[in-house]
C-alpha cells in the first residue's frame, strides 16, 4: 500500500527530525573513514574509533527499525533521500590535528542536545523514548572528547585554543549535504526543538565552563589572540540568538497558541538564510586573506583560521602519538 500522512502518529516536525536524525546517522562510513585517516586504526585510538563505529551503528539500524514498523514516513522518499545524501560528496569536516577533536566535541554535544530535544517534543511516545535513549548514548563519546580535550588544553595551550576557536567560529553539521536540510533544520527552530538560542546555551557554553576558556592563564600573546576572537564570536551569535527569537515572536500570533504556518517559515528561511542564522551553522568572522606564520608545536605544524585552512596531513597522527599513547588510553578505559 503506497505511504500516506494518515498512516504516521507523528506530526510534521517529528518527522522532521526523524529524517534528519536518521539520514546523519546513515553517513557513518564517511565519518568512520575521515577519523581512521586522521588517527589511524591501531592502538588506544584504533580501539577507540571501532568502538564509536559499533555504538554509532546501533542509532541508524533502531532509527529505520522505529520508521518501517510505525511507517512514519515515506520509506520510498526516505530512500531517494538517502541515496542522494549518500552520493553526494561530503566537504571533509576534519582540517588534521588539534582542530579535528575540536570540532567533534562540539559536534558530539551538538546531537546529544538535539536528539533530547526531539524525544521531549515528540507527542509518540516510543519515539520520545527512543530519542531519549540515543541521546543518552551520545553522552560518553562527548564525554570523551572533552576530557581528551581537558588534557590537550593542559599540554599545548595556545594550539589548543586555536582549535577551540576554529571549531565553534566555522561549526558546520554533517548533515548539511541532506536534501531539504535547511528548510528542515529551520522548521525545528522556529518551534523551539533546537535553535540558535539552545546552540549557544546548552552546546557551547558548557564546553566553554568545562574547558575553563575564560580562566586560563597559561595563553601567551597568540593564544589570548586566540582567545579574545572565540569571544568576539560567541557574543555576536548571542546578538544573533536574540534576533532569531524576535523574528519568530513576530510569526506566533500572541497569547494565541496557533502553530507557525509554512508560509511563516518560508519567510524566515529567506531571512535566515541571508544572515547565515541557520541554527546547525555558525558564519566564520572575516580573517586575513594572507595567512600568517605556522605555530610549531609537538603536534606538528599548524596555522591560525584562515581562509585556506592549512595543516599537515599527518597532525591527528601526531596528536595519537603525543595524547593517544597515554593520557588518551586512560580516558578511554575510564568511559
């Protein structure tokens, strides 16, 4: 029988995040395949990676169990979807070195609070627990990066503020490339599931307080530089939280209660999308065109933001060396 509306329980927007959810899941080999690049597949980080694959894989084999047994959505759309996700090349989302943990602790982070989100909003109740226990799922692995980063903080400072600033001033989700990703994304935020405001306050700023990114005082010159833009950028997507929340008060009738129409949140996305509010995405600060001297470091040599995004091929292969062989096996045991 051909997939109708009536045949889902879940309305429009927890169908939604389920195809989102669903489809970033699906990507797994691509980012089983820029990790093991970057750390390889041997030791504490090799364990490490297989292990993350495992529990990854679980998400999007429960996801689709949950879609084909509830026929919540078009499993026929679902598919072209995913085909076309799948086919479509992916922008490597990992520079090499400091800068890849970065950016999979927030990005770890990130799908947690989305995910919980999801399973609080969701009316169904086999969807709100499913969510709920995939977001629970995601805590040790963010766990893990935070600690790892903990002790990246401790041995190398300023390079580890630079990949700290990088992560959260050109933060990009890896489902970016689904398609109807933006106008999903927008819905979900202009309902509350998970907008700008809940990026800023449940994903960075307590990556901001467990890494103690105010309180430091081991930064020389260039990691305070460092520091000082990672602030200038948190309070401008404050600036622009605060804008977003004022766009979509304008679009809810007050003390009504009506629901947002598409037509609101077209005009939004359009909005939005020229002010890059998007909430699964930060717009990077402009940097200097000319790219400015390497920092040396144990890790390798690695270079301020700048447009180009240089680094050594072989940096995340020097951080396991460096982190991965001690302090990095011990945090992995301990999660």
């Amino acid at each position: 029988m051909p997939w109708q509306d009536a045949h889902s329980a879940l309305d429009p927007l927890a169908r939604s995040a389920l195809v989102l959810s669903l489809l970033t899941e699906d990507n797994l080999p691509t980012y089983h395949h820029e990790l093991a690049s970057i750390v390889g597949r041997d030791g504490a980080w090799g364990n490490w990676l297989h292990r993350w694959t495992t529990e990854e894989d679980r998400h999007s084999i429960a996801l689709r169990s949950y879609i084909h047994a509830t026929r919540a959505v078009d499993p026929v759309a679902l598919e072209r979807s995913r085909m076309t996700h799948m086919s479509t090349p992916m922008p490597s989302f990992f520079p090499r070195g400091v800068r890849d943990i970065a950016y999979v602790l927030v990005q770890e982070l990130a799908t947690r609070v989305a995910h919980r989100s999801t399973g609080l909003n969701t009316a169904e109740p086999a969807c709100a627990q499913l969510f709920g226990r995939i977001a629970a799922d995601e805590n040790p692995h963010m766990v893990f990066y935070r600690d790892l980063y903990e002790q990246i903080f401790d041995l190398i400072p300023d390079e580890a503020m630079e990949g700290l600033r990088w992560a959260v001033c050109d933060y990009r989700m890896p489902g970016q490339p689904i398609p109807g990703f933006a106008a999903m994304s927008l819905s979900l935020a202009m309902a509350g599931w998970y907008d700008p405001g809940m990026f800023l306050d449940s994903v960075l700023a307590p990556i901001m307080r467990a890494l103690r990114v105010t309180d430091r005082t081991d930064l020389s010159p260039a990691g305070e530089a460092h520091r000082e833009a990672l602030t200038e950028h948190l309070e401008l997507l404050r600036v622009r939280a605060g804008r977003f929340e004022e766009r979509r008060q304008e679009h809810r009738p007050s003390g009504t209660g009506e629901p947002i129409t598409p037509a609101d949140t077209a005009a939004t996305a359009r909005w939005a999308a020229a002010r890059a509010y998007i909430p699964y995405t930060t717009r990077r600060p402009p940097l200097p065109t000319a790219s400015p001297p390497a920092i040396h470091s144990p890790l390798g040599s690695f270079h301020r933001p700048g447009p180009a995004r240089p680094g050594p091929a072989r940096g995340g292969a020097a951080l396991a060396r460096r982190v991965g062989s001690t302090k990095c096996s011990r945090i992995i045991h301990r999660v």
